[in-house]
C-alpha cells in the first residue's frame, strides 16, 4: 500500500509540474511584447487619444462669459469655466486625459519591459524603440505633471507632482505615491535625455503619429523651456529649425488660397497635414473642441470673442505691425449674431467615426498639434529673451511675423525698440478701476527672475506671451503660460454688446486651482488630492493682487 | 452499469458467511419488468447475514439451513422472501422508486443512502414533452431549485436555466451540462443575459440540441455544493448530469418512437394591436398633426399605406398614359378606404400550421459479454414561421464490452446534423444616447406581425430604408442558413485487480462545427438599401451611401451597386477530456462502510470563430462576386472589420477525491477536496489553482432499530443531510487579466493613408485575479409517510457568493474587473409526491413542486448606465437582485400631453432623462421596479392511470420577477407601425392628462420645438408606466396516453404499442393584465426570437 501511496504521490508531483506547461497555453489571441515587431505595433497605443485642451482652454484668458442669458452651454463647461473641481463627465474631462496619460505610461513600460525581455536595447530598430518609449512615457508624465500640480518652481522642491510610474501595474489596485514637482522635472530630464540620441524617423510607418527626431526636439524645446534650462531650449530648438527656420514654418500664405468653408474642412485639415513641415506630432483625440470653438452655437456661452480678440489677441499683436485681423495670412473667423460672439482660428478638423452608420451614432474625433515649428521658434525667441540675447530674439520673431502676415508687411524687421516702444504703448491689463479692460500686456509674475516691468526683457516676453497665444489659440496651450508667468486672469462676464460687464473670480498667483483637480474617482481610489482652500474665500477675493511688481 | 454496480454495493453489504451443513439451493432471479437476469441481487438467510450475489446470468447458489426461508433483494425492486427450492426462479417486482436509490455525478454513481448532497433526480421518460425537440425545455417545473425560462422558443436556442438562482454578477450563472460523465462546452459564449438577444448566434447556444430526446434515461440535477462539489470550480451554479440509454442483455428490442406536431398560429385576438379601421384614423390624425404629407412621406426612409398612395400618384405610365392613381381627393379617399378594410391578418400569412415530425428508431440488445444500445432519429419541421425550417439527424451508439469479470470497455458515440434555417438578422444595437434599443433590417415574423400595420397589403411594395419592401419578398430573400455538426466519442475502461478496487479511465473527444450563412440576396431590400437614390433627397439622406471624404465635391454613392451580401460566420470547437480515477469501496466488520474515490482529469478545448463578409455577390447571377472598391475604403475609414478571425483555447486540468464514511448506512459523513487549473486567468501561476471542498453528513433514521417501533408505517423513511461546500467558476470569459491582456486594434486616423495597426493593452494586469467562489450551507429533509406513499423532500440552503468580479476603480487604471463584489442568497425548495389512489386498476398521483430564491447583492462598485439599469435584463446594484430592473419615474402627462418623468437631478422634466447618467449618487432617482429572475417557481402536476390510459395535467408557475413591456411608443410614427390598442385612450385635448397616462402621437410642430422629443418617448418606454409582474401560472401539458393491451399487440406480434395525445403550452391560467398578451418568459427582441407556441403533439411508441 505505501508504495502505491508513494508512486501516487510522485505521479501528482509531476503531473502538477506538467500540467502548469500545459495550463500555460494563452486563452485566447492576446499576445505578449516580446518581439520587435510587437513592441513596435504596442508603441502605437502610447500616444494619448484624449484631450486637455478643453479643460485648459476654458480655464484660461482666452474665454469670457458670454452671459447668463447664453443657453449654448452644458453643466460641464460650466465647471471647467469656474475653475470648480470638475464632477461631470466627458469625453474631454480631466479624468479621461489622466487615464490616458498613464495608460499611455503603462504602455510605454510594457513597451521598456519587452526590451528588457529581450536582453536590452541590442538593436539599432530596438534602441529607437526605447527612445521612442521613453519619450511617450516622459510626454505623458510632463502633460500631467503641468495639468495636475502646480508649475515647476526651482526654489520650492517641495511642491506636489504627480507619480512618475515605471514599471507596469500588476495589482488590481495599487496605492500610488506622489512626487514633488521637481522629482517629475528631474525623471523627465532623465528619460529625454536618454532618449534623444537614439530617436529616430527610420522604423515609423507613420512617422507624425509618432517621435520622430523633430517632435522629440519640440517636446525637449519645450520642456527645457520650463525647466528654465533656456540652453538647452535653444540647442533642441536650433536642431529642429535648422539654419534657415523660414522654410521649416507653416505654409500660412497656402491657407490664404484654401477655401474658407468648413464643411470642405482644407484649412483646419492643413494645420493638422502629416506632410506638411510645421506638424512634427499629430495626436488624435475623442474631442468636442472643433465644435466649441468652431462655426456652432455649442459651447459659445464662453467664447473668445470679439472684445478679446480686439483688445489682447488678434488685433492687439496686429497694432506691432500697424495691421489689423486682416493682415494675418491665415485670418481669423468672426461669428457674431444672437448669443453668438466668437473670433475663431480654424485650426482643428470635426472628424466623425461612425460605430453605427444607420443611428448616426459614433465618435467625435479631431486631430491636433502636440507640438509645432512655430512653437518651437517662439521658445527659442523666448529663451534668448531669458538670457538676454533679445537681438536673436528679435530675430526670431521678425521671422515668425514675417511668415504670418500678408505679404504686404512681408518685410517687417522687429527691433528692440520697436518692442519697447510698441509695450510702453499700452497700459497692462485689468488696470483700470474695475479691474477688467484688456490688454495684450498683463502682469507678470513668476518664480523666477525677470527685469523689471517695462524693460526691454520684460516687453519682449510679453510680445512672446502675446506671440505664443496666437499662435495656439483653442489649443489650450495658453493655460501653460499663465501658470508659467503667474499671470493673474479674471472670470469675466461680458454685457450683451459684447464689453465687459463684471468679474466675479479671480486667479491670483498662486491660487491654488492652478493645479486641476485630481480626478474624482481618482481620488475616490485613494489618491492623494490637490490642496483645495476650504471656505470659498479665494472666491470672494475680486481684487487682482497687482502689488508684486509694481514698485 | 446499474447491475455492476450493485454488485459492488451488494458486496460492500453483505458478508458471506461460513456455510453449515445445509441445503444447497440453486436458482435464478429474473426483473419482471424485461425478463433479464438480474445481476448482483443480493440472496440472504433471513434473520442472518449469510447470503450471496446473483452471478452474471442471475443465478445463485446458496447453502440455506433447514426452514429457513430467503430474501432476495435488488436496488430498485421490491425485496422478495420465499421458501427456498432447487432451481427455483425468482421474478422481482421494480418498486417504482428505481430512479431514486442511485444518484448519478456523472463521475460516480452513488447510492442514495450514502449520498449526502441535494440533488433531484428525473426520468426523461416522464419529464420528456413530446414534440419538444430540445429536451432541456423540458425541465421546466419538474425540480425544485431550477428555474427554466423559455426566453426564445426557436429550435437551438437555449432556455435560461438557472439552478438555485444566479451565482455570479458578470458571470453566466449557466449550469454545467454533464453527458455520460463528459462535461458539454459550449460552441460559443452566450451570456445568459444574451440568450434573450434575439441575435443569430442564440441559434447555436444550446449546448445539447444535438441530444436526441429519445436516448436519454434520466437528468440528475445536483444542486448543493455537496453534490457538486466533484466538479468544484465549475461548479457553482450547479450540474445538470444526463445519463443516455445502454443497451440490456437479452433479446434484440427494436423501438420507434414517432412525434407528429401540429402547431397553432398566433391569433390577433389575445393581443391588443388596432385593426385597421382604427389604425387608419390613428394615421388621419398623424396627418391632422403635420405627418404623413406628401413631400416627407415619398421621400421617407419608411413608408407604408400613405407613402405608396403618394407613389402611385406619380408613378406614370407611359403605355397606358395614366398615373398609378389620379390625383383627386375622390382617387386618394377609395385607396384608403381600401386599406381600412383590408385588416390583413399577418399571423395567418407568416405562420403556417404545418406539422414538425421527429422519428426514432433505436435498438437495444446484448449477451452477457457486449451490451449495445443504437439510435437514429430524424426531425423534419417545416417551420411554424416563415423560414424557419430545420431538420435534424442523430444517431447514436453505446456499447458495453464485459472483457473479462476484471475488465469491461464503454464506448458510444453520438453524432448529430443539424440543418436549419432563419430569417436573416443583424445584431441588435442600444443607442445610448437616446435609449432606443434597434436591429437594422429586422424581419422576425413574430415581430413583423405584432408591430406592422393591419392596414398593409400582402402583396404590395412598400418602402423601408428608402427601398421597396415586402416582407414576404424579403424572407424569400433574406436568411440565415445553419449547418451543425457534432460529433462525441468517447471510451472508458474500467479494471477491477481486485473485488473493492476499480480503476477508470476515460478518454472522450467532442468536435461541433456550426456555420451560418447569411444570405442577403441581389433583390432583397437589405442590399437595395445601399443603393437606393431615386431622388436628391433620397440620396442625401440614405445612410447607408457613401460619400468619398477625400473629394470635398462628392455625391453619395453605392458601395454595393450589384449584387447582394454575404456573410458567414463559423463557430468551431474541437475539444479532448482524459479522466483517471481509482475507487475503494470496502465494508469492515460488516457495520462500517467506506467509500474512497479519486482522480484526476485534463480538458482541453480549442475554439475558432471566424467571420466574413462579402459584398457584392450576385446569386442571381451564377454566385459571382461584383465588388465595389469603395466598400473597402469606406470600411478602412470607419475602422470597419472585413473578416475576423479568433481562436482561443481553454486548458483545465483538476485532482479531486472524495471519501465516504457510513457507519450502517445510518449515519454517513462525507468530504470531497478538488484541486482546479485553468489557464482562462492567464500565465500566472498563482491564480490558476484553486482547491475547493466540501463536508457534509446525513441521518437515515429509518435505519436506527427504534424508527419502526415508534413510527410504524406512519413514517417510513425518514433522512436529514447537511453539507457546508466551497464551490467556485472562473468568471466571466472575457475578465483574464491575471496578466496584462494585449491585442491588436486599428487606432483611428483622420485618413487611410495614414493607417496603422497597433497593439493595446486592453486589460491592465491585476495579479491578484482568482476565481469566483461561493459558500453553501444546505439542510434537507426527506420523509416518506405511509409506506412511502407520500413523499416529502424539504431543502433550504444559504449561500454566500464572494470574490465575484466587479468593478474597481483604480487610480491610473480606470476601471479594473477584480474579485471585490459579494453577493449572498437563501432559499427553500419543496417537493411533495402523494399517491392518493392506488388501486390495481386506477392510480391519481400528485407532484407538488415550489422553489423560493432570493439574492442580494451586498458589495458591488457600480458603473452602470442608466441605460443599463431600465433596459433589457436590466443589471445588478448593491443592495438589490442580482438581475434587477429599474424603472423612470413617470410623473404624468403635461397640459401638451407628452410624458414628464423625475429626472436624475430630481426636477420634472420631459426631455432631460440622461441615459449615460453613470454617477452612482444620480442613479438613485430611478425607481426599482423588480427582479427580472423569477423568485417563486414550481409546478403542480396530476397523473391519473386506468389501466392502459394515461392522463397527465400538468401545470408550471413562476412568481416574483417584472417584465418590461414592449417598447411601442414613439416621438413620431410612420404608416408601418401597428400600435396597441391603449393607444385609444392616448392623450387628445388639454384636460386628457387628468385621466390618462398614454402620451400624445407628438405633433411635428411639438418635434419641432424640441428635437429630443424621442427621448421623452424612449423614456416613457422605460418608464414606472410600461413594467408589469413577469408572474403567471401556464397550463404546460395536458396529455392522454394509452398502451395497447397484450390483447391487441400479441396477434399483431409486437411487443408494446401506444399513442399519445399532447397539447402543450395551451393558455395562461394567470397573468399580468398589463401583458396584454404579452409572453412573459418571452423577450420580443426581434431577430430569430419566437416565443413557444401552442401545440398539439402525437406520439406514437411501437416496441418490436
């Protein structure tokens, strides 16, 4: 008996052994990253397919609030305009951007994690494919570290970030811990960094939907931008514009022959146009924001409108060359009607995915610009700004300005003192006595040190400022600046003629919904939350905090 | 086999003594039943425990001492004492309990007084409805504890059976089907939630259609997780084992069994749909109201009545120079009066009563050394509906090899076709947004017949998606053909080294193929619907057209300009189980029995799904194919699947043991331990196993010395179990992610030159990922009065169901399926048997049964719609059934006669119901309307015999659960739609809203002003208003049967003959006003669904 025993066991042994080769058959058609080809195809997954450019957008100077009386609004644009902690959901909500985002992480890992499989990076192919990962994972973690804490500030290293995640999630549940801000700065350095060398254009099928050399020069020419490293901007920048920077800027005078009808879509398709040298990385996007800031009534409750464009965007950078809306190439869109007030650049396509053809159901989907030539010559101006070096500044911008106006202007040469002259021609922003009129110029507050107010630094970053807004209106990217700058913005009503009624919020310096909110069902799932005051006296604070650099 | 093993038994029993000197007596013990030898009867000294066992040809020889007289006994047969005689035969009377004293696991059979599980056990031939092809629909009523909805009635699809209630959230809560001790895998995974879909793929969700009815012996029904706990983690929601039919040693025996099924068609007098006089006036007032104008009515998407008159009126001929009609109101008045007296009886033109017939012929016959039972049988059914015709083979072969009195070999194979055609249907989709649930070129008679207009002609074209349509036309031209094949082989050795041990193993190899084609033919109002353009308007408006998104001066155009479509689907399935297992069976010191069993067993099944679909094929013109290139790229921008291909494998391997201690068959405890792999929870090891077990006791009082002296033959048998079980599943089939779940998608890009295929992860890792668990407690009682006249059988059980899948909303993740909802459950099931005449010629018996089932579930994070909650089967929350359904609050009509509802910011409003509403706090203004899975079931049947006369009445019921009402209100109508007749109580003038509750036919105007009226309508569909109590008690069968006396069959030199009348479903005793004549167990979803129709069966058995 005990040998049966004993022979039985020794049978259970082995079986137990053989069966676990044999249970280790995958169920079904899923696949592994464990080859070049798959990591590959897995990296197409790690670019985000959400957006932040609504909740952004609506929370920067860009909008006003159209009135009470507007009806084109819903219950989630209100929150993104009030700068409240957003409970409604959308496609376009902090929450679907934050998921994406470090889904986008979480690929990327599993993308880092194949090649470790693998061996290491051994491969040229394998090397771009680790830079290329590396690069998603830094994107996603600088977009977040930029939405949800407050900006990088170099003398405050104890300022919440975000989580830098590196490895891929094996819990059902884990308990992330958040860095500071300069912890995030620092790994997202450290993986740019890494990558760079290797990134390459060769492997991509599809090469604007992904790293390629110049996107990743973009991302570091902005991100070393922010990390006030302003050689570093200009080194990346230089390396993607090259010697003559002209012919890498978008082809406005081809939108000025493109008919203006949106239902042809050829302007908004051309911004957005893979062949095209200022694209350098396309994202897609489940997005409403060709919709609220195109030609429909929806969403036009807070419009940039009329007042703004006259008074700080379009218009106000057209006085510098004597020009008005008309002197852009590309020139801007004007609506105006019942509850309809809007000065609009087309610079999205409305694409539609139909999942059901016969319902008309499906989705919503743009395409948008992570990064373009022109932003990028604009962060070079702004870095030579940073380091004094304002006549390459100047050079700069007269090269941006020249390819954006019509050809009329086409020689204008910016000089220093044009951009003093031009700054110390108007009074900053919200200056008057109820704190609302526009200006291009508004005060300037950062974390780090800049010239006093109305020297030449000082009106040159303006200009900049002014530059970068037009160049990315509806793209949300404004948002960054004010953070960046510490510019102070209103919650502006506008009266039904269109001028400025009442301000009822204010964001001041380092008002603390500067950082988005961390998602609700985030922070339900124990994530730590961004500090929110806890009465409304930030609410009631209605006068703009003027005072730092005044004197 | 069930003389084997009484062997078995009867030595475990017996203890065979030393002889004295006594007569040596031989003889024979034959079955009365069938003039066998019975095998393994036990032959005892009376008042002594000397005795024998009957050999293989039934004889024994005993040594008996002087005047002392013989028991004979058998399992199954009345015991016998005689007088002891050289040569003697004894014949034994079958006690008309057989089935209950062995309970079958489809591993093991074990005897019921050692058997400490709750199981039911049930005679095919007694549960078995004739001219009901599938059996399982059969079950219905006939155990305590299971529930059958017979949710669609078309052949294939399978019923929702659920044993004890569901046992999971996201999961099937499908029972396990067991055949001959081989588990069923189903083809393909349709979710219980999904049989009620109406979709094609319902058709092959039944995974024992191929079962001929007429082979089965019996169904054991294991519903504790004692019974079930052999099949441990797949056994949660309980096993239904069938055991099929072996042949008998003995003479050859030839039967035929005929089923001849006469079915009737629906009639408009048991549901309220308008005739159409009244239907005309309703569409009069839609004119009055702005609709049904010429300019919108020709060019409409569909029309009916008035979009044809309009037709006509420009339709010109040159030949005969005249119009269609004349355009004068006289001309327009004639043609609709027509139609107000046409009142077109669409059940009679779509149903027929043509009659399905099933033969089979099996043969049963056998020597001592092989025993073989064979079957064919053939079911022809033209089709109670339009193309729905199927035609079914099986046959089937069992044979039993007896090699040595160590070795025997089982073999059988079973194979089955099945040919069967549909009406061609397309998945149904949920718009979300506004709620409608549609299908895209529905065609389902059922449907067709209950939602289209009275007032239509049979004959005439009228126009859907902007072609012409005819229903009759488009059935000849639109279908689904079905092809299944299944095959089961299997074999199984058993080795006897010694007397009390055995050793099995069996190996067993399944393959189904089962192919659909779906033809949407050349002319078929399908394919015309991509290519309709009479008109501008008609061309911009057809969705269905395609517009080249690269040309900015584009026209629509076709995407299938010749030709019809194709579409095939292929589900394949090939799968090999291997079983080994050891018993010991042994008796000491005669009081203490001992019952080991042990093994260990491998699955492995295989599945391949593949789709494809082709355009632009010409049946009309020899099947060739004539493509457009623009469906490719039309497909390439719509991220559109061409084919699909999916292959996935399911790998199980278990160990399991159970041990059985009986001391005197008195008091008898029981453990069983398996230990489960899958590989459906991925490569990580550490969720792949999962050990499951059980414990459980049981008290036969009628056993102890003392029972008789108290209870004499007031009580005759009485026994209390109780067992406490780990039982568990693996989930879901598609939660696998104990490993990141990584699959190849197409993002969407703006254009096709910039395609690429990617791979994503679908499904983050979660390591923690294990099975879905459930703990049982159960007690059961089981008395027998009166010599067992009466029977009584008591269980009530408490579940707790934990680690279900749920949702987890995690921090980066979004949400993650994990093992974090519960659920728990109680109920009591009663089943009462009284024989309340027995004479020699007459006998009346009564089967009384009712089953109560509650479920809560106690932790889920939720995420559901709206939309979820109040459509369909509607969805689980936290502290409601698992399956409940909500309703929107109706707040009555408003002074315009539209609906108004409490919406999910607690304001009144018509429009605002948001159906993608997912904030757990905002989900609260919905009303809970009910459980969709019946609580209370049972059934109440009376078997009266006369001699050779049978008459069996037999009635189910089912209690607790709510139904939804048909959705047929609207935000506009069109002159197809039937309507019901409440709709004459609808809202006319200001004021009406004080006394009715059925909204308005909305004016264009009231569209107009508020373009998401159809939300306020699908609303109202979803709303308090439109639920009703799912309760109904349904007369089930009535049937009249009669067996041939000798006198008849011995001249006619047959063995037996009888004839059997059956109607079955024949009417509800009780329902729900509000039904209307609504079925409901039936969900009208359109598609292949029908509901079971009403139908009279006869039955014809000759026995050669």
């Amino acid at each position: 008996m005990k040998k049966y025993i004993g022979l039985s066991l020794l049978a259970l042994s082995m079986g137990l052994a053989s069966c676990n080769d044999f249970l280790d058959k995958l169920p079904d058609n899923r696949t592994e990253a464990n080859s070049e080809v798959k990591i590959q195809k897995l990296l197409v997954a790690a670019y985000p397919t959400h957006d932040h450019m609504a909740f952004t957008e609506y929370a920067s100077d860009n909008v006003d609030d159209m009135g009470e009386k507007n009806p084109y609004t819903d219950r989630f644009l209100d929150q993104l305009y009030s700068w409240t902690d957003v409970t409604e959901t959308d496609n376009q909500d902090p929450e679907s951007y934050w998921m994406d985002l470090y889904q986008c992480i979480e690929t990327a890992n599993m993308a880092l994690e194949g090649i470790e499989s693998m061996g290491g990076a051994t491969t040229p192919t394998l090397k771009e494919m680790q830079a290329e990962a590396l690069l998603c994972r830094a994107y996603a973690h600088f977009m977040l570290v930029n939405i949800f804490a407050m900006h990088y500030d170099a003398n405050n290293p104890n300022a919440i970030g975000v989580s830098y995640v590196t490895e891929t999630e094996k819990e059902l549940n884990p308990q992330y811990q958040r860095e500071t801000v300069n912890e995030n700065y620092a790994h997202i350095a450290a993986d740019l960094e890494a990558a760079l060398p290797n990134v390459g254009d060769s492997y991509y099928t599809v090469p604007k939907y992904h790293f390629n050399k110049n996107a990743a020069y973009a991302f570091a020419s902005r991100f070393y931008l922010y990390y006030e490293k302003y050689d570093k901007c200009i080194e990346y920048s230089t390396k993607l514009l090259g010697s003559n920077p002209k012919t890498m800027l978008r082809n406005n005078q081809h939108i000025a022959s493109l008919p203006r009808d949106w239902s042809a879509a050829s302007i908004p398709l051309f911004y957005v146009d893979a062949n095209q040298t200022h694209t350098t990385l396309l994202l897609t996007s489940y997005s409403n924001q060709p919709i609220n800031f195109g030609p429909y009534y929806t969403g036009k409750r807070y419009s940039h409108n009329a007042y703004i464009g006259t008074n700080e965007t379009v218009n106000a950078l057209a006085a510098l060359w004597g020009g008005t809306y008309t002197s852009y190439k590309a020139q801007v869109f004007r609506y105006s009607g019942t509850n309809l007030n809007a000065w609009l650049n087309w610079h999205m396509p409305y694409l539609f995915e139909y999942t059901d053809p016969v319902a008309g159901i499906g989705y919503r989907h743009t395409v948008y610009n992570a990064f373009t030539t022109d932003e990028v010559l604009i962060n070079r101006a702004e870095a030579y700004a940073m380091l004094n070096q304002y006549d390459k500044a100047c050079e700069d911008l007269t090269i941006w300005i020249r390819n954006t106006v019509v050809a009329q202007l086409g020689n204008f040469t910016l000089t220093t003192d044009k951009v003093t002259d031009f700054m110390a021609s108007m009074d900053y922003a919200y200056d008057d006595e109820d704190h609302m009129a526009s200006s291009l110029k508004k005060h300037l507050h950062p974390k780090f040190n800049i010239d006093a107010e109305g020297s030449l630094q000082e009106s040159l970053i303006q200009l900049i400022l002014a530059v970068r807004r037009y160049e990315t209106l509806l793209e949300g990217k404004r948002w960054f600046d004010i953070k960046r700058w510490g510019i102070e913005i209103p919650r502006r009503t506008m009266t039904a003629g269109g001028a400025p009624a009442s301000v009822s919020d204010w964001l001041k310096v380092d008002d603390p919904r500067r950082a988005i909110q961390i998602p609700q069902k985030v922070r339900e799932a124990g994530y730590e939350p961004n500090p929110r005051p806890d009465n409304n006296d930030t609410n009631g604070a209605l006068i703009p905090d003027n005072n730092l650099l005044k004197d | 086999m069930m003389k084997r093993l009484s062997l078995i038994l009867a030595s475990l029993f017996l203890y065979v003594g030393l002889a004295l000197a006594q007569t040596k007596v031989t003889g024979t013990v034959i079955s009365q039943e069938d003039g066998e030898p019975i095998i393994g009867a036990s032959v005892v000294v009376q008042g002594s425990k000397t005795g024998v066992v009957t050999d293989m040809n039934g004889q024994f020889s005993l040594s008996v001492p002087e005047g002392k007289k013989i028991v004979i006994s058998y399992i199954g047969m009345k015991s016998e004492t005689v007088t002891p005689r050289n040569g003697m035969k004894v014949t034994l009377v079958s006690d008309g309990q057989s089935l209950d004293e062995v309970v079958v696991t489809g591993m093991q059979k074990v005897d019921k007084r050692l058997f400490t599980g709750s199981s039911t056990k049930i005679s095919a031939a007694e549960a078995k409805i004739d001219g009901m092809a599938d059996i399982s629909r059969s079950l219905e009523g006939r155990a305590a504890g299971v529930s059958v909805q017979n949710v669609s009635g078309t052949f294939g699809t399978a019923p929702k059976i659920r044993v004890r209630g569901a046992t999971s959230i996201y999961g099937n809560s499908k029972p396990l089907w067991v055949v001959d001790g081989v588990i069923m895998e189903d083809v393909t995974d349709v979710s219980a939630d999904d049989l009620s879909s109406g979709d094609a793929n319902t058709l092959i969700s039944s995974a024992i259609a191929g079962l001929n009815s007429d082979d089965i012996e019996t169904f054991d029904i294991l519903k504790d997780g004692s019974a079930t706990s052999i099949y441990g983690a797949r056994a949660m929601a309980g096993v239904i084992v069938i055991t099929t039919k072996k042949g008998k040693q003995g003479q050859a025996r030839i039967n035929y069994t005929g089923e001849y099924t006469m079915r009737l068609k629906p009639s408009y007098s048991t549901f309220n749909i308008m005739n159409s006089q009244d239907q005309m006036s309703i569409y009069q007032e839609m004119q009055q109201k702005g609709y049904l104008n010429y300019a919108e009515t020709s060019n409409a998407a569909s029309s009916g009545v008035y979009g044809k008159m309009y037709q006509l009126i420009t339709q010109y001929d040159a030949t005969t120079g005249q119009y269609g009609l004349a355009n004068t109101a006289a001309a327009r008045a004639d043609y609709l009066r027509q139609a107000e007296y046409r009142n077109t009886d669409w059940f009679d033109e779509l149903f027929s009563n043509s009659i399905q017939h099933n033969h089979s012929v099996s043969i049963s016959s056998g020597t001592e050394k092989s025993q073989t039972y064979a079957s064919v049988s053939a079911m022809f059914d033209p089709g109670w509906t339009k193309q729905s015709k199927v035609q079914r083979y099986t046959a089937n072969l069992n044979n039993t090899f007896n090699l040595s009195k160590q070795l025997t070999f089982n073999m059988i194979a079973n194979s089955s076709y099945r040919k069967q055609r549909a009406p061609g249907t397309l998945a149904a989709e949920t718009d979300v947004v506004s709620g409608e649930v549609h299908r895209s070129f529905d065609i389902n008679p059922y449907s067709y017949a209950l939602n289209t207009s009275r007032a239509l002609d049979r004959d005439t074209y009228y126009t859907r998606n902007y072609a012409p349509f005819n229903i009759m036309h488009e059935l000849e031209n639109n279908y689904i053909n079905l092809d299944i094949f299944d095959i089961r082989v299997q074999g199984e050795l058993k080795y006897k080294p010694i007397q009390k041990v055995e050793l099995g193993v069996l190996g067993a190899f399944k393959f189904n193929q089962s192919t659909q084609n779906h033809t949407i033919s050349d002319d078929s109002n399908q394919a015309n619907a991509y290519r309709a353009m009479e008109t501008p308007t008609i061309r911009d408006a057809n969705p269905f057209l395609y517009t080249d998104p690269d040309d900015p001066f584009a026209l629509p155009v076709s995407v299938l300009p010749y030709g019809g479509i194709m579409n095939k689907t292929t589900n394949k399935m090939s799968a090999w189980d291997f079983r080994a297992t050891a018993s010991y069976n042994d008796v000491y010191a005669n009081d203490h029995i001992v019952n080991l069993y042990g093994g260990m067993e491998v699955n492995n099944i295989d599945r391949t799904y593949d789709w494809f679909r082709g355009w632009g094929m010409q049946y009309e013109l020899g099947e060739i194919a004539n493509y457009a290139y623009e469906v490719f790229k039309k497909g390439a921008e719509e991220n559109a699947d061409y084919f699909k291909l999916t292959n996935s494998h399911e790998r199980r391997t278990a160990f399991f043991g159970t041990a059985t201690y009986s001391y005197k068959g008195r008091y008898t405890i029981n453990g069983t331990i398996r230990y489960e792999g899958s590989n459906k929870l991925g490569k990580s090891r550490s969720a792949r196993w999962l050990p499951t077990w059980n414990v459980s006791g049981a008290w036969n009082a009628h056993e102890e010395p003392w029972f008789e002296k108290v209870f004499h033959d007031a009580l005759t048998t009485a026994t209390l179990k109780a067992s406490y079980s780990l039982t568990a599943e693996s989930g879901p089939s598609w939660v696998t992610n104990s490993l990141p779940v990584i699959k190849s998608y197409n993002p969407w890009r703006p254009s096709a030159g910039l395609r690429e295929s990617g791979l994503e992860e679908t499904d983050r890792a979660n390591g923690e990922l294990t099975f879905e668990k459930k703990h049982e407690f159960n007690i059961g009682v089981q008395l027998g009065f009166l010599k067992n006249r009466i029977n009584f059988e008591f269980d009530w059980y408490k579940r707790n169901n934990y680690d279900l899948i749920g949702i987890v909303n995690t921090q980066m993740g979004g949400q993650k399926y994990g093992n974090v909802a519960s659920m728990k459950s109680n109920g009591v099931e009663i089943s009462l048997t009284t024989k309340n005449i027995q004479t020699k010629d007459f006998s009346w018996t009564t089967n009384i049964i009712y089953s109560h089932t509650h479920n809560e579930v106690t932790e889920l994070e939720n995420n559901q719609r709206v939309i979820d909650l109040v459509a369909g089967t509607g969805f689980a929350l936290e502290g409601y059934p698992v399956r409940s359904l909500f309703s929107i609050p109706f707040r009555g009509l408003n002074n315009e006669g539209l609906p108004t509802f409490l919406d999910q910011d607690g304001e009144v409003t018509t429009t605002g119901i948001y159906f993608q509403e997912q904030d757990k706090e905002k989900l609260k203004f919905l009303e809970y309307s009910g459980s969709v899975d019946p609580t209370d079931v049972g059934s109440f049947g009376n078997v009266f015999k006369y001699k050779g006369l049978t008459l069996n009445v037999f009635i189910t019921y089912s209690f607790g659960n709510v139904v939804r009402l048909d959705p047929v209100f609207k935000n506009s109508y069109n002159d197809l739609n039937s309507m019901p007749k409440e709709f004459a109580n609808r809202w006319m003038v200001p004021g009406d809203e004080n006394t009715t509750t059925i909204p308005v036919i909305a004016s264009q105007r009231q569209n107009e002003n508020d373009s998401d009226l159809s939300y306020a309508y699908n609303a109202y569909n979803y709303s308090t208003e439109r639920i009703a109590k799912g309760d109904f008690i349904r007369m089930k069968e009535i049937s009249l049967g009669y067996d041939f006396p000798k006198v008849v069959t011995d001249p006619l030199k047959i063995n037996s003959l009888s004839l059997k009348l059956q109607a079955t479903n024949l009417f509800l005793i009780y329902a729900d006003k509000k039904l209307n004549g609504q079925d409901p167990e039936f969900f009208n979803t359109g598609g292949v669904a029908v509901p079971l129709p009403k139908q009279f069966t006869l039955t014809l058995r000759l026995g050669l």
